[in-house]
C-alpha cells in the first residue's frame, strides 16, 4: 500500500484560497476596478502568496478574516452566477468564525 507524505498535502483553507484565487482569475471585472478593488485584490494575492509557502498549515486566523473580507469587497466585480463561489465563501467564512 501507497503512503502519502502528509507534508504536501493542503490544508482545507489553503485549498478554498487556492479556489478563490482560480475562480477569480477568470471572473473579476477588472475593466471595472477602482483603485481600491486593485489594492484588494493584490492584498488577496499577497496573503495567498504567503499561506502557499506552508501549505499543509492553517493560516493565521488574521489572515484567514482579511482573505474573506477581501473577497467580500470584490464582490461587486466579480461575475458569479455559479454554486461554488458561494459554497467556497461560507467555507472560508467558518474558520474565522468558529476558530478563536
């Protein structure tokens, strides 16, 4: 039997950053973006760019909270008519509320 090495293995809220970032890349209106849409999503891909170099590791509750609250201002840019998006953000959102 195959072993796994549990060391590259992501933990669920790397995977649902992971998601969000894909998903984005091809649904923002970024002909649309102000200023601080551009500040968003580049604080987005900061905090992915970091949790990324420890995958299998929860990020830090802050950063986890700021991720969703970033999400949530892009939310006026961002075509969405699809399930995931939305099963991804409560997803999100559970670990910063249930995780103090």
């Amino acid at each position: 039997m195959p072993t796994m090495d549990t060391h590259n293995v992501a933990h669920p809220t790397v995977q649902l950053m992971a998601n969000f970032m894909n998903y984005l890349s091809v649904s923002l209106y970024e002909s649309e973006f102000t200023k601080n849409h551009q500040d968003s999503y580049a604080t987005l891909q900061s905090i992915y760019d970091n949790v990324i170099l420890t995958p299998s590791e929860l990020p830090q509750l802050h950063d986890i909270k700021q991720f969703y609250e970033n999400i949530v201002y892009l939310g006026n840019v961002t075509y969405t008519d699809d399930p995931d998006y939305y099963t991804y953000k409560r997803g999100l959102r559970k670990y910063f509320t249930t995780t103090k």
